[in-house]
C-alpha cells in the first residue's frame, strides 16, 4: 500500500499534468519562464514532478510552484493545495536525497537511479564537499586507463560513514573499472551494470564522522584493455564544492582541447586549451552542475 508521500505526489503529478496539457507548454518553454522570473528548476526536475517521481518540498521548491500557477495560468493555490500536508519526517530525513535527485544530473538518469537505489546515500547532503581533485591518465592509444580521486570532506552532522562514487562509461560494450580504495576508506556495496556501463560503489569511511570532522580519502578506478576511447572528462556535482581540481595526463598529446562547464540549467561555457602532454583546470565554489575537458587526436 503506497504511503501518503506517494499518494500525495501522484495527486500532485495529476494536477500538474493537466494544467501543462491545458496550457500547451513545453517543459523547456516552462523552465524559461520561471527563470525569467528569477527561479531556476531543472528540466529533470520539472519532468519528475510531473510524473510523480519525486514532489517539491522545499522553500525554493513551493516558491517555484506558485509561480508555475502564475505561468500555467491556474487558479491561485491549485498546485499548492494538491501537495497535501508536509511528510512527517525524523531528525535527519529532511535532508535525505532520493536517487532520482541523486540521478537527475544525467543524460539518462533512469538507469543511473535503478543502481543508486541499491546503495545508501542516506548521509550524502550532510557531507560538505571541501575539496576535490581527479587525476585522469589517458593512453598512447587515446584509451582511458585510469582515474584517482582524493576528496576532503566535512561533516554537518555525528554519523556520515560513506561515500558514493558514481562512473558511467559511453562506451556500454566494454568492461567497467576495477574500483580500488585507497586511503581511509574501504569498498561497501557495489552495483555494476555492465549493460548500461555504470558503476556505483560505497566507500566506506574508517569510521563514522562526528559533526564538524574532516576525512580525505582517495580511490582510483582502473580500467582494463580494451580501453574504453576517451575524448572527454567530465565531473558531475549535485551539491557545491569549495574548490574542485581536475588534471588529464596524455601519454599523446590531443591536437586541440577545451574545458567546459555547465551550471545547473545555465548555458555552457568553455575555453580553449593549448594541447599538452597534461592540462588542468580549477573551479572555486562551484556547483550545482558539471565541469570537465574535451579533445580530439
């Protein structure tokens, strides 16, 4: 029997969905308006309350709603009103992120969230992101051969013991890397869909954090031949992170190469890059969104 979070999403979906068809709006066309207005939501966003994935909550999220009355052009409280009562909720719960938030950053967030789902991410918004450093070692064959990561984190709360890695390869036909830790953490569960080339993994912490500590682990993952061809790297960030260092070493140096970043739901941006035997670049305070380098050989 489906609780009455579940009920009310789906009741809140419904209203929606109806007022959208009766408006003759596209998602896109809806985002544009709210951020016109100085609200931002993702199209995944928008496309999850429509159909009752998920249901905004939030401050931010029911400012957005009574605005997309004013945009859907509905009599005021119509949306407001079919979220029902707030979900009672424990201490931390609150802060609690679903997987299909967790998955929303994604091309195809479905597959992503399915894997999510099956590991805990119940500690992930109490987790500051202080810093972080990825380190990508292309091959002579423009293989990707391996990646190391070390995070800094900080704890906002007495109990964060993990951390969750997500790898997606495009290229679904070739094996997923081997996930090794480190320092200061060791392997939970691990969910591997070869299939949809998607990796997720726990790496569990020493030992569980009390408010306001600091952990830095690092983990690599390393692939095996045949390489999956990399002309890209990208970072994706659900939350903000205070200062984020990526470094691709090129064993060939690329003939041209560009970084890029995406805030949210906010144009790219990019800039050219002397190609070289390595590059890097540094985000300060920076996320929600992406931040990665592209090449061709």
């Amino acid at each position: 029997m489906p609780d009455r979070s579940e009920v009310a999403a789906e009741e809140f979906a419904a209203v929606l969905r109806a007022a959208i068809q009766a408006r003759g709006l596209g998602l896109e066309r809806i985002r544009d308006r709210l951020r016109a207005q100085g609200v931002t939501v993702s199209l995944a966003t928008l496309s999850y309350w429509q159909s009752g994935r998920s249901r905004p909550e939030r401050r931010d999220s029911l400012v957005a709603v009574a605005l997309l009355e004013v945009v859907l052009e509905v009599p005021e409280g119509t949306l407001l009103s079919s979220l029902g009562p707030p979900r009672r909720r424990g201490r931390w719960l609150s802060t609690v992120p679903s997987s299909a938030e967790v998955a929303a950053f994604w091309a195809e967030p479905d597959p992503v969230e399915d894997a999510v789902s099956e590991v805990d991410i119940h500690w992930d918004e109490r987790l500051t992101r202080i810093s972080q450093h990825d380190r990508v070692y292309v091959g002579a064959d423009g293989g990707e051969l391996s990646y190391h990561s070390r995070q800094v984190l900080r704890a906002e709360a007495d109990g964060p013991d993990r951390w969750v890695v997500i790898m997606h390869l495009d290229e679904h036909d070739r094996p997923l890397p081997a996930i090794r830790p480190l320092r200061h953490c060791h392997l939970g569960r691990v969910v591997s869909r070869p299939g949809d080339g998607l990796l997720v993994a726990e790496l569990l912490f020493d030992r569980p954090l009390r408010k306001g500590e600091t952990v830095i682990t690092e983990h690599e993952l390393v692939n095996s031949p045949p390489y999956p061809p990399a002309d890209n790297y990208e970072r994706k960030f659900r939350l903000p992170v205070r200062e984020y260092v990526l470094e691709i070493s090129f064993e060939t140096p690329p003939t041209w190469c560009e970084q890029y970043s995406q805030l949210d739901d906010s144009a790219e941006q990019s800039r050219p890059v002397d190609p070289a035997p390595a590059v890097h670049g540094v985000a300060l305070n920076f996320g929600p969104g992406l931040y990665g380098f592209r090449w061709t050989f």
